[in-house]
C-alpha cells in the first residue's frame, strides 16, 4: 500500500469518526440526554453497535463541558460457547471500569419459545429486565443502550406491520418504574456507518447466537424492504426518520390523543382551545412495557475498577 493509499484511508477514517461523533453529540444535545454528574450504564452485548457507542462517548467525554461517568456493563446469559473473556479482555487494556452479570436467561428462553420461533423479542425482554434492576443497584443514572437510526425505523415498521401501533422506540425514555432513564446515543447514526466504523477499529465483535440464524425473522423483511426502498429512493430511510420528529397526532385517529368527541364547528369569533393532549407534538416518550422477569434466578456480579 502506497503512502497516498494510507493518507486516504486514514482521511476517511477521521472523517467517519467525526460524522459519528456529531451524530451522537446533537443526539445527546437534543434530547437531553447527559448532564453533568450523570452516571451513564453502557449496555455493552460485544455487538459492533455497543462497542461503537462506548468509544464514542468515551471520546466525548474528554472534551465535553461537563464531567459524567461512565461504566460498561455486560449480561453473561450463559449462551453455549459464549467466549466470557473477550469483554473483559478488551474493557481492561482501554481502562473502562465495568461489571459482568451472569445470569441463564438463555434456559429461559429455549424452555420457553418453541424451536424455530423468534427468540429476540423474549431475550432482550428478559436482559433488559435484569439491566434496568442492576443500574439502580449501581446508581447509575442513565441506561445508554446501542439502537441506531435504522434500529428505530425498522421497529416502526415492525409495530405498524405485525402489531397495528404506530410506535418505534425513543432517542430518551422514562421506564415504566418511572425510576430508569434509557437513551439512545446512536439515534442519529446510520448502521452503514457504524458497520464500517466497527470493522476498522477491529474490535471483538462476539456474534449472537441464540438465535441461530432465523433468516426468516420479521424484522429482516423490515430490514430488506427497507434497503429495497434506499436502493430505489437514497434517504428515504432519514426522511422516515424525520417524521417521527414531526408529529400531529390531529392528523392521526387516536382518539387518546386528541379529543374528536368535543371537536366542534365554532363560528362565534371566541377562540377555541383544544385539549391539552391535542396541541402541538406529543409531549413524552411513550415508556417501554417490562416483562416480568423469572422468580428465583441465581444472578452472579464480577465487578472491575
């Protein structure tokens, strides 16, 4: 490789890094999502995801104005042939101080999703059950979680396609217990990107293998539908994306949200006003529903500083 080969590659390596780091800097500034002396749980699952939003914010955190914690946290859910000492392997030579929760959620599962069905749903209920429960034990107070933008238009679709809600999943949600705070770094970055990003920082990628290969999971059809549309119509994944911030629930039929019944011609000249849940955009994120997790589970903590 020539030396103008290098300085090519290594140009467009920062400049990936740099749309990544805006990406999630704008998504943190927009939605609130650190403040100063916040204690953020890294979700991290050795995805290329999870890795990428750990760097990142490890990366914002030396220049951002104002200082937060940061601790990584894995679920060990005793997958056969899951390689327990990659994680942290890696953690340790980057100093990130980080805990190791092993917990059989995998048993749980098998026994209870028939072969061959999707296991995803279940699994990352049951994980995200435990997690939740661990940040408070920790104190920490913000869940990062590793959703991408293309993760949140692909679950609006799943929702309006096998479930009739229009719902996808909030760049910053207040948990059902009202005692979690989950935010979504990466809502602003694109899968392509975080694909490329992960594979030139060559970390540790550890597959998952729960659910073998599942080809047929709905949320692949999503997916290709999706790529289908980009292929015929470049960013139309974003635009899909920017609707979701522009909302008017009055031109929707959710009568939660906007009060039909009392809707009325008024040709008084007196001003009318609408209810409150129909003015403007909603006003909250929509909380997440959480399973309720398996009584009696043995749950083993390996903590590192």
């Amino acid at each position: 490789m020539s030396n103008g080969d290098g300085r090519q590659e290594r140009l467009a390596f920062n400049k990936l890094q740099k749309r990544l780091r805006r990406h999630v800097g704008n998504a943190i500034i927009d939605f609130n999502m650190i403040e100063a002396g916040d204690k953020v749980m890294v979700c991290l699952s050795g995805g290329k995801d999870s890795y990428a939003m750990l760097d990142v914010l490890l990366n914002l955190q030396k220049t951002a104005p104002i200082d937060f914690e940061l601790v990584a946290v894995n679920m060990d859910q005793k997958q056969p042939g899951f390689p327990a000492e990659v994680l942290p392997t890696y953690l340790s030579q980057i100093g990130v101080p980080f805990h190791i929760i092993e917990k059989d959620t995998y048993s749980v599962v098998k026994e209870v999703i028939p072969e061959g069905k999707t296991t995803c749903s279940l699994c990352s209920r049951l994980r995200r059950g435990t997690l939740y429960g661990f940040a408070e034990k920790i104190g920490a107070t913000k869940i990062a979680l590793g959703h991408h933008k293309d993760d949140i238009v692909e679950t609006l679709f799943l929702n309006m396609f096998y479930n009739g809600r229009l719902k996808a999943m909030p760049p910053k949600l207040l948990a059902d217990d009202k005692r979690n705070i989950i935010i979504r770094p990466l809502a602003y970055c694109r899968e392509r990107d975080i694909a490329q990003y992960a594979e030139l920082k060559q970390f540790p990628i550890i597959p998952c293998n729960l659910c073998g290969s599942q080809e047929n999971l709905q949320r692949q059809a999503i997916k290709q539908m999706l790529a289908d549309w980009e292929h015929q119509q470049p960013g139309r994944s974003d635009t899909i994306f920017a609707a979701l911030q522009r909302v008017s629930p009055s031109q929707l039929a959710d009568r939660e949200l906007f009060d039909f019944v009392s809707l009325s011609l008024d040709r008084s000249g007196e001003p009318r006003h609408l209810p409150d849940s129909a003015e403007g955009e909603f006003s909250g994120f929509e909380a997440e529903a959480k399973s309720k997790e398996p009584e009696q589970q043995e749950v083993n903590i390996i903590t590192f500083s």
